[in-house]
C-alpha cells in the first residue's frame, strides 16, 4: 500500500470517529445500546494502573495509566501519564457493524495511531500504521492475574518480521 492511501486512509478513520462522537454523547440511553457481552472483552483493562517495564518488574513504575468506562461503556478512555513527559490519551470503541475493535490513540508529542482489530483467545489484537515511522504496528492486551499485560510490535517489511517496541505490565496503583 502506498504511504498516501494510507495516509488517507488514517485521515477518513479519524474523520469518522470525530464524526459520531456528538452523536455518541447525546445518546445515553439507561438501557445501553453497547450492552452486548462482546462490548464487554476489553473491560479487564479498566482501571488505575501503575506502570511496569515486564524487564524489570521490580523497578519502579515508569508510568501511570487510567482507563475508564465512558459513554454508558461503550467507550474505553486511557490516560496515560508516562514519568518522561509523554502524555497519551486513546479511545476504544466496539464496532458491531464490522466487528471490529478501534482505537484510536494521541500523544502531547503529536503521536496518532489508528489501530483495529479483534479477540484473539484472551487478547485483544489490534494492527494500524504508526503514520509518524511508516511502519506497521501490532499492540495487543492480556490480562494476567490483578493486572494487564500490553506488548508492541512493529513491521517494516509488510508484517514479514515483527521487532519489538515495548512489553509492559499495568498492576493496581498503590497509593
């Protein structure tokens, strides 16, 4: 695929999202038009989280990380404060249409990744294209006993080799 169709491609996603937000927010029904047990698969990463490198677990946190239920759950929203500056916020949505999940994450340092995908056993595996480094992106989610292990993997090379970005760990926070 050329960088321009997918360029546009990140463009008309995002332009999507943005789109149905308004809409999204005006309509919370008590009843909840996302209360289908699949819009629930991704709800083990809800929480405060303290952040660690799965390298060092012993180490201390590298970053905190809040995700929460918005929009009657038909939202996941994460707020991540990483302890260097890097500050990213992404929302995560169901899409029963296409049955998909999407996310779409943004940083202060003008990161954008766009990334859809599906459950696969216990994970959730989501795949888009880092716009920033043109290379393709796997991030996927598990969780692990209390806590929720997140793992990225980039491709240059059409998905042919995989090199890793970072494996993290969130536990509980502790005060």
């Amino acid at each position: 695929m050329s960088k321009l169709f997918l360029s546009a491609l990140v463009v008309i996603n995002i332009a999507l999202v943005l789109s149905n937000l308004p809409a999204q927010a005006a309509s919370r029904s008590p009843s909840g038009s996302c209360s289908a047990e699949v819009y629930r698969q991704f709800d083990f990463w809800i929480g405060d989280w303290d952040t660690f490198d799965s390298d060092a677990p012993n180490k201390p946190s590298i970053a905190r990380n809040h995700v929460d239920a918005i929009l009657d759950g038909c939202v996941l929203r994460e707020d991540y404060d990483q302890f260097d500056g890097l500050h990213g916020q992404s929302f995560t949505t169901y899409d029963a249409s296409r049955k998909v999940w999407h996310q779409s994450w943004v940083t202060n340092r003008g990161g954008l990744l766009v990334m859809e995908g599906t459950q696969q056993g216990r994970r959730i595996v989501l795949s888009g294209i880092d716009t920033r480094k043109h290379v393709l992106m796997r991030v996927s989610w598990e969780a692990q006993g209390h806590g929720v292990r997140e793992i990225a993997r980039q491709s240059s090379d059409n998905s042919a080799q995989w090199q890793p970005v970072f494996d993290i760990v969130f536990r509980p926070h502790r005060s």
